[in-house]
C-alpha cells in the first residue's frame, strides 16, 4: 500500500534547510514511497527559482506544485519549461508555460498523478473554474497514473470543502495549501478521498504566516506596506500522509504530519 507524504508551502530558507534535512531521513524512517511538496513560496518567501527547484529535488523530493506566487521570481516563467518535476496550477491560462500536471513513480513501480488548482474566491488570478479543471484533468489524463492527488491552493475554506466532495470518490487526496495554517480536519470521505482543508505550511512558525511578527503586526495597525523578511523561529514541516489502495487509486488511511525541526549550532 503506497504511503505518500505531501507537505504544505516551503516557506524560505529556514523550510528549504528543514527539508533539505530531513526528507531523504524521512523516507526511511517512515516508510514514504513519495514526497511532494508546494514549493510556491521557497525564495524569500514568494516564489520560486529553477536553482532552488532543482535543490529541492536533489535533497528528496519527488515534485513539486505551486500556486498564486508561481510568476513571483523573476524571470521564472523563462525557467519552468526545464523543470520536470515542478507543475504550476493546471487552471491558469493554457498560454502559461510549464507543466500542468506531474506523474511521479515510486521504487515498486506505482504512479501517482498529481495537479493543482487555484481557488477564485478572493486569489486575484486569472484562472478557469477550479471544478471544471480538475473533471478535465481526470478525464484526460486519469489512465496514465494509478492514483491522483488534487492540490486545492485556495483562500476560502468553503472552496477547498466543496471540492473535496465534489471529487469524492474520484481521486486519492484532495489536500488543501495558500493559507499556511494547518487545519484538524483531515479524514476520509465516504466514497474513499482523503481530505485536508490546509496542509499548513513548512517554515516558521513564530511568525505571521512565515513573515517577521512585527512587520505584520504593524501593518493591520495602520495598513502602510512594508518589507516583510522571512520569520526564522519554531520550524515545522507540515502536511499530510495519505496511505492508497494501489488496486482502487483510492485513499485507505489519511492523517496529519507534522514535525519540528531545529537548526544546528
């Protein structure tokens, strides 16, 4: 029974030194065939790079998705089209470079398909109805893994529960990211998808959703903008771990991970 490991929104440095410490750990000591990752966030905070992208492979992962900050670096959308192990959201305009999808496959042979969509509700990007997409991208693509995760990267929790049973019984996983707080809902549907409202993200946590504390303080008290660095206190990596019926595509078991990690001296 494949047992897959996919973790919320690397956030900077202090998450790409968590993973790049424990993931090849974390594959043995708990028995991972894959990890993925939301990778969107991964420089400086907003962003990611092919440098970084590739680092992030080389320390373990077996792909990475994005979400709304997937144009952030620049020059990025000149450097997705090498990356094959990075998809950026499979809703965006079909003029957006990269892949929409990715198909991973593990030591014993089974493949997991993966893609993800962004929400509408208040994300500012232009995109397809993430509803529409996912039936797409299961029609057309559906056969050429065994199973499939959906990434829901989406503000509004209402979004991210109505897909989930939308696609009840329809994939492995749908697994919620973008708002970096880990939810306590995670279980699986009647039908047989895991669900997650948010995986929570994989950086600092004394901060405000990965940023320096006061800067965000500051602005909710007079709404000027300010540069906000990456916090570097409490890292986690945070996520779910989803257990599939390799026979069905479907999930058998689904819970929460998450695990401090601590610099060293």
């Amino acid at each position: 029974m494949p047992k897959i490991l996919f973790l919320g929104d690397i956030v900077g440095r202090p998450g790409r030194d968590a993973v790049r410490a424990r993931v090849k750990a974390l594959r043995t000591e708990r028995g991972f065939d894959l990890i993925m990752a939301n990778g969107e966030n991964a420089a400086a905070g907003a962003g990611i790079t092919a440098v970084i992208a590739d680092e992030l492979i080389a320390a373990g992962l077996d792909g990475i998705t994005l979400g709304d900050h997937v144009w952030d670096q620049r020059n990025f959308e000149a450097e997705i089209g090498k990356l094959d192990k990075v998809c950026r959201p499979a809703n965006l305009p079909a003029q957006c470079p990269g892949k929409t999808y990715l198909v991973v496959k593990a030591e014993s042979g089974f493949r997991l398909g993966v893609f993800t969509v962004l929400g509408r509700n208040f994300m500012g990007m232009k995109g397809e109805c993430p509803f529409a997409c996912a039936d797409q991208m299961l029609r057309e693509h559906g056969k050429e893994a065994d199973a499939w995760i959906v990434e829901a990267h989406m503000e509004a929790t209402s979004e991210k529960v109505a897909l989930g049973w939308y696609l009840d019984g329809r994939c492995a996983a749908v697994l919620g990211s973008h708002t970096h707080i880990p939810t306590a809902d995670v279980s699986v549907r009647p039908r047989g998808t895991a669900y997650l409202t948010d995986l929570g993200m994989s950086g600092p946590y004394a901060s405000v959703i990965g940023r320096d504390i006061q800067v965000g303080i500051a602005r909710f008290l007079d709404g000027m903008l300010r540069k906000s660095e990456v916090a570097e206190g409490d890292v986690r990596l945070c996520g779910c771990v989803v257990d599939i019926d390799a026979a069905t595509g479907l999930a058998a078991n689904a819970e929460r991970f998450e695990e401090a990690w601590t610099k060293p001296n």
